[in-house]
C-alpha cells in the first residue's frame, strides 16, 4: 500500500478564482497546470461524506460493480462501507487514528489491528479519492494530458482531463478525469488497459454534513468471529528449513552467473491469512539485485481478478502478470500450488530478463 503525503496549499477558493474564475470552457490554463493545481490541493480538502459508484468491465461485459459510501472526519479518521450489486453489505472498515477495524458482515467476521498511523494507513483500502491522488502523482510523467469537455458530476462542475499513455505509460493505460472546479477534488475516473476498464465515479459529495465521532464506532453482534491479524517478526532460515515452512518442495533460482543468495527468510501471517511466506534474496556483486517470495496457494487467490495496470505475461509456462508502478516492479504466477512474487531490485534487470532467467529454476529438496 502507498503513503501519500501532499503538501498543503493556501487559499483554496482564491486559487480557484484565480484559475477558473471564467464560465465553463474559458480556462486560460492548461490542462497539466490543471493537473499539477489537483495534486497541490488534495490536503486543503478536509471532512467530507461521499458516495461512489464503482464498475469493473472486460469489453462489453461488466465483470464486477459495487458501490461505496465514505466518511472522512478533520482530523484524518476515515470509514467506508461496501455494497455488492446484489445489495449486500460486504465490508465495513474503519480507521480510527488508533486502530483499523473491518468487519464482514456475511460472514459475520472481523478484525482489528492496533498500530501507529502510518501501519493503519497502509491497512485502511483505499477511497476513490485517494486511488485519484495515487493516480495524478503516477500519469504525469507518463501520460500526454489534453482537455476533454466539461461536465457536471455528482451535482459539482468539474474540469475534463484525458490522458493518454506514451511507452512509459502503458502498464497504466489510458486515463480519463473530472476533477471538481471548486476544490480539485477527483469525482470520476475512467481507467483503461487492455480490454479492461474500471470507472468509478462520486455520485453525492457532501463538503458540509456532519462528522461524529460515533460513526467511527462499530457496534458488532455478541457473536461476531474475530479474526487474529498479528504477524510475527521475520526469521532467517536455511534451505532445508523453508522446504518445511512453504509444506512442499518449491523451484529456487540457484546461484549462478554472479548471483548469490544473500538471505532466506520467513514471514508467518496469521489469522485470514494464515499462512508462511519464505523469502529469498538475492544480490549480484554485492548489489540487491532481486527476491523471490513464495507461499501455497488458495482457491481465493485465483478468484481474484488482475488490478489494473497489470500486464499479463508467461512465465515458465504459466500465465502470471507483471505490475510496474513508478519503481515498483514485481511478477506473480503460480505453479504447482503455489504462489510466487517476484520483486525486481536492480534497475537494470527488465521482466523479460527476470523471465529468461526463471528458465534456470530447479526444485528445492
């Protein structure tokens, strides 16, 4: 999960005179000083209610749709409730500053972690808005940015922006905006890769309703399950000593042509996840060069459709993906039962080198 840390603007509505104080279409300013203005003033938007409509599409077919409601208090507390398209609640989550709590009501199951605030925002899913800003800071550098026709969404004008992935840009796709005329908020977004398109949008923003401090309180059934979210301190392992802890023999990277193997380690996650991920590192000339992270496999796992901005690859012969965000790299497949990340250290080292290399895979035994 990524931290988002924006600078705070001043002035917000004297900014906005100042730039878009014409009618609807007479804006003297470009659309990447449009996106560069929606980037600097997310942290002038404070306590807010929001409800959004989210689609997931493959061509023509939906594959997935919910809808969402959030509540996003002054002083950073944040809570979001799901909904399927059958009308089910499916998930509330809160962060309250001091904990993370989500609750599943079909299951009747739910979890708490207490940590800094830092952890907890890295735990607490990502809001629209947040996916937006994540999205700006991503597409500048990657995407040529053009105006598109001004619109009217959740009742509030916004600014039309496109833009259009070059080389760079491509794991992206192509992106369409409306960011709120008033306070540069992002109220729709348009994402599409491939044959895959995800748009979700704001239908209602309330800048004035009231946030109390009992919204963020969960008042759970007597016989909710609650599911242990700790996670134990990574240890170094040997070979032999991961073997046991995957449950199965697994395929390694031996070391070879100046790779070495610099660590091996365990994660073990408890509760919905329940599971052990071994990790091994590897480093080439005294340099991080990549890690291998493998685990076994759940039928969950493979339900789970691709995100966006994930290419699809082949890899040992099995169809996985590959995610590039910003310096982020990684590849994930499974093969006989298990699941492998790979995260790609060395800027040097492309997918397609990681590819041929996994090609010396052996079994460890």
């Amino acid at each position: 999960m990524n931290k988002r840390n924006f600078g705070k603007a001043a002035g917000l509505a004297g900014l906005s005179l100042l730039l878009f104080g014409c009618a609807a279409g007479d804006s003297q300013y470009s659309p990447e000083q449009v996106l560069s203005q929606a980037l600097e003033e997310q942290e002038g938007i404070q306590a807010y209610y929001g409800e959004a409509q989210v689609t997931t599409s493959e061509g023509d077919e939906v594959i997935d749709q919910y809808s969402l409601k959030e509540w996003v208090s002054a002083d950073g507390k944040r809570r979001i409730d799901l909904v399927n398209s059958e009308g089910d609640s499916t998930e509330i989550s809160v962060n309250t500053g001091t904990a993370f709590i989500s609750y599943q009501p079909l299951a009747n199951k739910a979890m708490r972690f207490d940590s800094s605030e830092d952890e907890l925002s890295a735990l607490t899913p990502m809001s629209p808005k947040q996916q937006a800003e994540h999205l700006l800071s991503l597409i500048r550098d990657t995407h040529a940015i053009s105006a598109g026709q001004e619109a009217e969404i959740a009742g509030r004008a916004a600014h039309h922006l496109i833009a259009t992935a070059n080389e760079e840009g491509k794991m992206l796709g192509d992106q369409e905006i409306w960011v709120d005329k008033e306070n540069w908020m992002i109220l729709k977004n348009v994402s599409s890769s491939g044959n895959l398109t995800i748009d979700w949008t704001y239908t209602m923003v309330d800048f004035e309703a009231e946030i109390t401090d009992d919204l963020f309180e969960l008042e759970l059934p007597e016989d909710v399950e609650w599911q242990d979210l700790s996670i134990t301190d990574p240890k170094e392992l040997t070979l032999d000593e991961a073997i046991e802890y995957v449950g199965k023999p697994f395929s390694y990277i031996p070391e070879t042509d100046g790779l070495a193997i610099e660590r091996i380690e365990v994660l073990e996650l408890q509760g919905e996840w329940d599971r052990a991920e071994v990790t091994i590192e590897y480093v080439k000339e005294g340099v991080p060069h990549f890690s291998v992270t493998v685990f076994e496999a759940s039928e969950q796992m493979e339900e789970e459709s691709a995100s966006l901005g994930e290419e699809k690859i082949m890899i040992r012969g099995q169809e996985g993906s590959y995610l590039e965000l910003n310096e982020f790299r990684s590849l994930v497949w499974q093969e006989e039962g298990l699941s492998y990340s790979v995260i790609l250290a060395h800027p040097e080292l492309t997918a397609d080198g990681f590819i041929e290399l996994s090609e010396k895979m052996i079994v460890a035994e």
